[in-house]
C-alpha cells in the first residue's frame, strides 16, 4: 500500500492537531507516495533501529519519540539524529512518529498502561480545551435530516458516548435571489420565505474541512448560510494523563510491588508512603510531573509516572505517593499498541516490533 494510507489511519485515531505545541509527530522522513510492505514498530528511533529496518526490509520506522524535535541546520554527521535521518533518507526508508497525539487520545498510551496496572473506570486525567467547534446551519425543513445525517456521517455530534448530537429549531429564513443567481426556491428578484430548520451540532476542529463538505454536499440551496464557533469546553475524552481505580484495594507497599512487575519496572522510585490503601491511581506515560496537581485534585492515592527530578518529590507533601517508574518503562507497551492498531486495520501489511531495547537509561543492580 502507500505510506499515506497507513500515516492517514494513524492520524485519524490520533490526529496530529492533538499533539503538544513542543512536539514533532508525523512524517519525519519519506513521501506519502511511497510503496510500503512491511514496516518496524519501535518506542525510539535510533540508528541500530534504522539499522534492523534496513536489515528486515522495512520501508518505514513507527516509533513513538520523534527523532527530530527541532530543525535541523547541518547533516554531516556530528550527531545520532543526523546519522540517523541521513542513513533513513539513503535507504528510502520513512520516518514517522506518534507521539504526545498518542498519549492524548482516550485509547492511547496512558490507557494502556491502565490496562497494564488493571485500572477500571479509566477517564482523562486533564482534558483539553479549545478543540472543540460548533456549526450553525440552516436548512429547509424538506432537507434538514439529509443535512444531520451529513454531519453525523462526517463526524460531528459526539459527546462522550453520545453520538448523532444536534440542537434543531423551525423558523422562518428569508432571501431574494438577484440577477445571477439559480435559488432552489423562490423567483429571481423577488424575496422568499421558507420553513426552515436551525441545526446546531460540536465537532473536533481538525474535522472542519470533511464537515464542511459534508454540509455543501447534502444542502440544496446554491448559497449555505452557516456560521462557526470556536468553544473553550473541555474535550473529555481528549487530554493528558488518566486515572482510573483498583478493583480490590492494596496496601502501597502492595501496590508498588504490582506496580513494579506489571511495568517490568527495573526499580521505583517513591515518596514517603502516607499510610493509606491505595484505591485510586493517576497515571502518565513519560514526563508527567506538570500533572501532580490534577492527580491529587482527582484524588489519587498514587500517581505513577518518570522524570522527576530530585526537588519536586517534596511537591506530593504527604498528599499522594509519587512512584517514578522511568521513562522508557512507563511508555514501553506503546509498541505493542501500535502492533494491535496497524494489524487490526492492515491484516495484510507485515509489522513487526523491534528486537532493540532502546532504553538509554541502564541499572547497577
């Protein structure tokens, strides 16, 4: 298949418009143009990555850090992310990444760390504002449904797990076609009035553009009067972090040792325990420090992420256990996400996940 139909269906389940503002997810190298067979799934893209895609014949790298965050001035080889794009572009193999787009999504990457620690009634930990549109439209009440249906089918109307959502009002719209013009009612010249349909319906922004078309295509009239509003509600089901419960409670000494073995963690790093069983746990794959007060704020007893830093274990103030399990091991069944959302679109395309441990990080036991 081409590069495209496989990068369209990832960004179709975690879109791009998703991602942080620091971010670079997408296609790093190749064109979308590009005939594709087999592909490497790996949670970093390092050279002996690239090295074993050229080794098994793969034309693409999926990995969930970018290799490249920012732009590049010099290719002479000086450093791994130069090596590593240079000897990508030689061999015509494509890049691409999925990163915090995957983890802001509501099945992405905290969800299956949820899964992993066997979290039941899972939700976004801080879901995202300033996504979300409202379309306003009017139709002739002979049209109304064909338009809804247009809509829904394009994407909009979904709240939580409500789908088909709409507000619909009858009034009376009015309009006189001038010279020029082929109205679908009325005459040329003379003002009209119609029953019509005042249609209300939210959807993603990224979305806009296939909602729009949805719109021109099943509207009658030759002019759509529409009009559209950017919302400042929160995405639930977009956002960083989650949290979900235990079934059965632990102690946290309980709960770290589960912790430990379900995240194959080579060692946890935590804060002074408070003496609570542990019920509620907030979760982040990677960096998740900035959400220790949305963790605490849910109610958390633990909150289980990596990179923290030396002074900011003293920011839990008894108030919640810290347990940092690591970068690459917070983020490590990442891979074998991407796996089951590639094979289960593409039962034809050969996917395979790294041999390589690309963690950076080794331990002194």
């Amino acid at each position: 298949m081409k590069l495209v139909e496989l990068t369209a269906y990832l960004e179709s389940i975690a879109p791009l418009s998703y991602q942080e503002d620091y971010d670079n997810s997408g296609l790093i190298v190749g064109n979308g143009n590009q005939e594709i067979t087999q592909g490497l799934i790996s949670l970093d893209c390092t050279e002996a990555v690239v090295d074993e895609a050229i080794r098994t014949g793969c034309q693409i790298v999926i990995s969930h850090h970018p290799i490249v965050f920012k732009g590049l001035k010099k290719f002479n080889g000086k450093t791994y992310v130069e090596r590593v794009v240079e000897k990508a572009i030689r061999h015509n193999i494509a890049l691409y990444a999925i990163h915090t787009n995957l983890d802001n999504v509501m099945d992405g990457v905290n969800a299956r760390i949820c899964q992993t620690l066997e979290l039941k009634n899972s939700r976004i930990l801080s879901a995202k504002s300033g996504i979300l549109k409202k379309l306003v439209t009017y139709a002739p009440v002979s049209h109304a449904e064909a338009v809804r249906n247009a809509l829904f089918k394009a994407g909009a109307g979904h709240i939580g797990n409500y789908s088909e959502c709409s507000f619909n009002a009858e009034g009376k719209g009015t309009f006189k076609g001038e010279e020029g013009t082929d109205p679908y009612v009325g005459e040329v010249g003379h003002r009209h009035t119609e029953s019509e349909v005042r249609i209300e319906t939210i959807y993603p922004a990224y979305l806009e553009s296939k909602i729009l078309m949805g719109l021109f295509l099943s509207h009658p009239y030759e002019e759509v009067a529409y009009d559209l509003y950017m919302l400042t509600n929160q995405h639930q089901e977009v956002g960083s972090g989650m949290v979900g419960e235990l079934e059965t409670p632990l102690s946290e000494t309980d709960f770290l040792r589960h912790l430990k073995e379900k995240m194959n963690a080579a060692v946890v790093r935590h804060t002074a325990l408070t003496g609570k069983m542990v019920k509620k746990v907030a979760v982040c794959g990677g960096s998740g420090g900035f959400l220790l007060k949305q963790a605490i704020a849910a109610g958390a007893d633990v909150f289980v992420t990596a990179d923290y830093k030396y002074h900011e274990f003293f920011d839990a103030e008894g108030k919640i256990v810290i347990a940092d399990i690591g970068h690459f091991e917070s983020e490590q069944f990442t891979q074998h996400l991407l796996y089951e959302i590639i094979q289960k679109k593409f039962s034809n395309f050969a996917v395979r996940l790294t041999e390589i441990n690309t963690n950076p990080i080794k331990y002194f036991i």
